[in-house]
C-alpha cells in the first residue's frame, strides 16, 4: 500500500518569487533608446580626388555655429527659435522665389510629377560647440523637415506624415529630401 | 475522534495560498520581457540634451553605446582638460587610444552580429550635453571612417512647445 506522500509547504514560494521578481526591477531597465537618428556620408575614397561639386549659391543654406553656441544662418545672425521657420522657408520656398533653392520635377510614386527642392543645408560648427547647441540645431533642422512632410502628406493623402504606410512614407521622404551636409569644423580657439 | 472533530468546526478555513507564487511568476515574466537587462555599468554620468523630434530605436540588440560623460571615479581615464571620459563597453579609454579603440569597437560590434545585421547596426552616440563638439568631431570621424555611418544622437524627449 502506498503511501500518500506528504504535500511540500509551498507558502514560501512566493516570498521566493517576490525576491526574484524585485531582483530583476533592481537590474534592468525600461527605457527604450531614443534619439535623433543620422546617416554620416560614406568615408572618403582614398583614390578618389575630391569634387568639388557645383551648387548654385542660391541652393544652400549655410548654418554657422561658433564657439559661443551663436547661430549664423546665411550670414545673418539668428536665435535658435529662428531657425525652423528660416529652414522651412528654405526647403519650401513657397513663392517660387530667385533667391530661395530651385526645384526639379521628378516623378514620384502616389504623387506624380512634384517639384523637389535642390536645397542643401550645409552645417559647421566650432570646435567648441557645445554637443546641447548641436543636437538643439539638428532638432530644430529635423523639425522644419517633418512640419514640410505633414504638410505634402495632409495635403496629398489627409493624413499626417507619422500615420501612413511605409511605402508612402518613403515617397515623401523623396519629394521632401534632408539634405544636411556638415562641413568639417572650425576650431576658432585653438589650444594646442 | 469527537474531541478532533470538535476542534476542527471552530477554525476558519485556511485561504490557499498555493496560487500567489503563480501570480508573482507571472509578473515576473512580465518584467523580464518588457524590461533589458543594463548592458554595462556606467563608468560616466551623462545627461543627454533634450530635444522635441526623438524617435524610437527599433532593436535594441541593434544598438551599440558610447557614453561620454563626466567619469564617475577618480581612476578613470580622462580626456584633457580632465573632466570627460569615453567608456566604450565596461571600460573608459585613454586619450592616446581613443581613434584606436572606437576602430576596434566598431570592429567587434559588428563582429558580434550576423551578416544582414551588420548594416542596420546603429551607434548610439550618449552624450552629455556640455561636451564640447571636438570630442564628438573626433568619434565621428572615427565611426564614418570605418563605416557605421547609422548613428543616433540620443536625446531625452521634452513635449512640443505651444505653437505660436
């Protein structure tokens, strides 16, 4: 005849677990990486020599930033707040003006024929910039971009840019390009 | 046998508690997964600048660091003029080794990940927010040279100012 085994006192199971449980609050963490994600250029082929590479003068918006994290857009100083509206303009040029970049029409999937802007951000920064002045500029540069394509996407499809698909995503990423192009930097103070 | 019986009808019923470790496994689990483990202790504070345009990070198996901050001991290795230090996985680096070992870390970070992964691997560059550029100029250079070229500039997310 068998016997019943004993059952096991399990009424510590969960003080064990509840140990568990606050050990793996204590080690990991929740916060999921964000930033502001960029795309360096390619390195530099060796072999090749460098282009120079023709832009028209009206095709690029040149962002200074010195050492005293001052902004100089286009030779005209500006504050911060500033530069979204100067970035948008640029990239927009709503008025098809002689100063502003020009366009070329390309084709473009879901949107047919639509006027790209030619327009290059070209940034530099001092050496001793600080990195908040930089992200803050790249920030505000990233905003006039995406404030542009919610504009196209409201415009051609009633939605804002974050909510469409993948596909008509990237044919608003083509028709509202970011082009940024950062020169190397200058080290006004030099302390070596 | 009727003193035993007796005893028993005055006590309450004992309340099962077999199941609470269910429930507390069950949360368990649910931490583990929604949660990652710290990857490396932090040799540096930094506090990244803040920023309205932050998007997610898709992976986070796809995502190296590299912290610059102001180191946390007294025994770390530290750039001129002595307040910033690199750490790059568990350790902070020399000022001489710097463009070596970011070479050496995008090295084994790819390494470290399969053939079609390689490409989509971004560098997380966390940065506090008062270095200064020419240290950022220098790992970047570093990172473009030797093609990682997705990167992050991690930031704190802050709401949108009211609109004007």
């Amino acid at each position: 005849m068998a016997r019943r085994a004993p059952s096991i006192n399990t009424g510590s199971m969960a003080d064990i677990s509840f140990l568990l449980l606050s050990f793996f609050l204590m080690v990991s963490s929740i916060n999921t990486e964000q930033g502001i994600p960029r795309r360096l250029p390619p390195p530099k082929d060796e072999k090749a020599t460098e282009q120079k590479v023709d832009i028209n003068r009206r095709n690029v918006l040149s962002v200074l930033v010195n050492f005293n994290d001052e902004l100089l857009v286009n030779g005209e100083e500006i504050q911060i707040s500033q530069l979204k509206d100067k970035a948008m303009e640029f990239l927009e040029n709503p008025t098809n003006s002689s100063t502003l970049p020009e366009k070329k029409i390309k084709e473009i999937n879901f949107l047919g024929d639509y006027p790209v802007s030619e327009g290059v951000i070209s940034l530099t920064n001092d050496q001793s910039t600080s990195y908040d002045m930089y992200v803050q500029v790249q920030n505000e540069l990233q905003k006039a971009v995406n404030e542009l394509r919610d504009k196209v996407s409201s415009s051609y499809f009633g939605k804002k840019y974050d909510n469409l698909d993948t596909a008509f995503q990237n044919s608003i990423q083509k028709a509202v390009p970011m082009n940024i192009s950062e020169a190397p930097p200058i080290d006004y103070n030099k302390t070596e | 046998m009727s003193r035993f019986r007796k005893g028993e009808k005055k006590e309450l019923p004992e309340i099962n508690t077999g199941s609470t470790s269910d429930i507390i496994f069950m949360f368990l689990f649910f931490f583990i997964t929604i949660t990652n483990m710290r990857d490396a202790t932090l040799k540096v504070t930094y506090s990244p600048p803040k920023a309205t345009e932050v998007q997610k990070l898709e992976k986070k198996s796809l995502v190296a660091s590299i912290y610059v901050g102001a180191p946390v001991g007294k025994n770390e290795n530290t750039l001129p003029p002595g307040k910033i230090s690199v750490q790059l996985n568990d350790q902070t680096i020399k000022q001489e080794d710097l463009v070596a070992d970011v070479r050496d870390f995008v090295g084994t970070e790819k390494e470290s990940r399969n053939e079609e992964d390689k490409n989509k691997l971004t560098f997380s560059l966390k940065i506090d927010k008062s270095v200064q550029m020419r240290y950022v100029n220098i790992i970047k250079s570093e990172l473009r040279k030797n093609n990682a070229l997705k990167i992050n500039y991690a930031a704190g997310k802050i709401a949108e100012p009211k609109k004007n």
